[in-house]
C-alpha cells in the first residue's frame, strides 16, 4: 500500500488516496477531489508507480464528501472498476436526487431551528452550490459493516464509524503483524472530524462519533493512515484525545448558556466560533447542535423552542467545577 498524498485548499490538509499495486489487482481507497489539478496530481502519481486509471480494478470509498469521492466516475469510466461505499452514503456518491433533495430539505429546516441569520444562509447557499458542479458520478456497490474484501491477499475489513458521516467507514487490515487501518475522515491528526453540520442526516451525531472513537481506543491499533495529512502512530492516544477535546466543548456549551442564559444554536456557534465564513457557516452551529443535543439527552441542558437552557442545579455545579479548577492551579 501507498499513501498519495493530493492537493486540497481547505483547512483539512492534502487529501489521502491508497493504492494497492503490488498485485493481480489494482485498488484505490479515496480519489480525491474531482477539480483538474488533483486529477493531474493522482495521473502523475500512477504514471510513477507504472499503473494508470485504466488499470484500476476496484475503488473503496471511505464517505461522501466530495474530496474523497470526485474522481471515481472519471476513474470508472475509463477502467470500468467497480466502486464500494457504505449503504447509507452510496444514494450521495451516484448523485441520488431524492436523497440529494431530502438532505438539502433537512439542511434548511435546521437553518432556521438553528437561527442562522438570513444573510449567512445566502452566503452558505451559494457556498453549497459551487461545490455541486456537475461531475462524473460512479455507480456504487454497497457494502454493509463488517464486510471484508480481499485485496492482492490483504484483507480489509470495513467498520461503520458514523458520526461525521453517515456511511462513513475506516478498514482494518494487517501488515507485517501489525493491525492498522485506513481511517479516512473518522480520526485525523491535526483537526477534529466536525459532526453535526458535515452531514444532517445522522441522527445523534456526537453520541455516534464519541461511540466510534472509543471503538478505535479499544481496538488499539498500530497505526492510522487518515484521509487528510500524514500516518498517525498512535491511533487510541489520538482518539482519546479527540474524546478528551469534545468534553471540554461540552463544557464550553454548559459555560456559554450560563453566561448568556436561554439562546438558540447560532447564538452559542457564535460565543464559541465566532464570525462564521464559508463552509464553517454550516460546521459551526452544526457542531454546537450537536452538543446541545446531546447534553439535552443527558439532562443537563433543556430545550424550548429553539432555545437551550441549563437544566435546574447544573449552574450551580458548573460553579462548583469552576472553583475546583481555580484551586488546582493556584
């Protein structure tokens, strides 16, 4: 296996694709984004190694997202190799209209829920639809958790790791008597994976995503290959850490609805993110959504409306927590 590393202008790092070459079979996990350069970049990278899209037999996707998935119909479409993604991302990645139409109709109910400021929804609005332009799309096997597939006599076995997406999987395999895995977008080394605005259709995201990484702490594998920027070596300290990071939001969460009072999602994006641009116009309050959520699961957060207060008695124990914190630093 061969980590290709190809250009990518935002905040994730390069994009990862995974050529398996040293075979019968040529496979690629993750082809990076469809724009001109990148297709430039991943030919160069084939012409290297002696292979070309032509070659190509098999392509596993990790999720939906554009940067995994642009080239596999270009790449299909000159080799005929067949394409694997989870059941639930599959509809996305072949371009499904119904259910493209039934995420849009999701997205915009949160919007407003949310309280997302008109001007902004304009902005993301347009946002989206530049980065909907017309390519070419694969058709799609699906595959279901747990489905393993021999590869030039490696064995990858997929695990659905929902949280950022909702098909989105990681593959084990085993290498030189070491257990690693592709882990695409499920655990990267520099930024934490967003849940709750990445996707809209996954219901309770952060319970979903914290789930798949304490799989990754228990697994404790050797190492990651991630979808964006380099191999991570230790996988179950990484995923601890990412557990460790949303706590710490969580209380952030707690911490702005004691400050503010009752207040919507957009507001509480606000206190933690600050002014919004882009494509974070939707990762935002989608994150903070997610906390809140999930705190309103646990009963420390009450919802009203679309508005979020601290249940009764958690002020109190927010305080307590923050004299404690005052007394072990000073």
């Amino acid at each position: 296996m061969e980590r290709i590393s190809l250009s990518n202008g935002a905040f994730e790092g390069n994009n990862n694709a995974y050529l398996f070459a040293g075979g019968e079979d040529v496979v690629l996990v993750d082809t990076g984004d469809w724009m001109p350069a990148t297709r430039e970049q991943l030919e160069a990278e084939f012409d290297d190694r002696g292979v070309s899209f032509s070659d190509v037999d098999r392509i596993f996707l990790t999720h939906w997202h554009q940067d995994h998935t642009g080239l596999a119909g270009e790449i299909q479409a000159e080799s005929g190799a067949e394409v694997y993604a989870h059941e639930a991302d599959a509809p996305l990645i072949e371009g499904d209209e119904e259910t493209w139409e039934a995420m849009r109709d999701t997205q915009e109910t949160y919007f407003e829920e949310w309280g997302m400021p008109e001007a902004k929804q304009v902005e993301l609005r347009e946002r989206i639809v530049r980065n909907d332009e017309p390519i070419e799309l694969p058709s799609v096997t699906p595959f279901e958790d747990g489905d393993t597939f021999t590869v030039n006599g490696t064995e990858l076995t997929a695990v659905h790791t929902s949280g950022h997406a909702a098909g989105l999987c990681l593959f084990e395999f085993e290498r030189d008597g070491n257990r690693e895995i592709l882990s695409g977008d499920a655990l990267l080394p520099v930024y934490t994976p967003n849940v709750g605005g990445a996707d809209v259709r996954v219901d309770r995201p952060l319970e979903r995503y914290l789930r798949a990484l304490q799989s990754i702490v228990d697994a404790d594998y050797d190492r990651a290959w991630p979808g964006h920027r380099d191999p991570i070596d230790d996988p179950a300290a990484r995923a601890a850490h990412i557990i460790h990071h949303h706590e710490e939001r969580s209380y952030r969460v707690l911490d702005a609805l004691d400050r503010l009072g009752p207040c919507d999602t957009w507001t509480v994006s606000d206190d933690l993110f600050g002014d919004l641009e882009s494509i974070h116009i939707l990762h935002g309050p989608g994150e903070s959504y997610a906390h809140l959520e999930h705190l309103e699961r646990d009963g420390t957060v009450v919802r009203e409306g679309t508005e979020y207060r601290l249940a009764d008695g958690v002020a109190e124990e927010l305080a307590a927590l923050e004299d404690e914190r005052w007394e072990l630093e000073f």
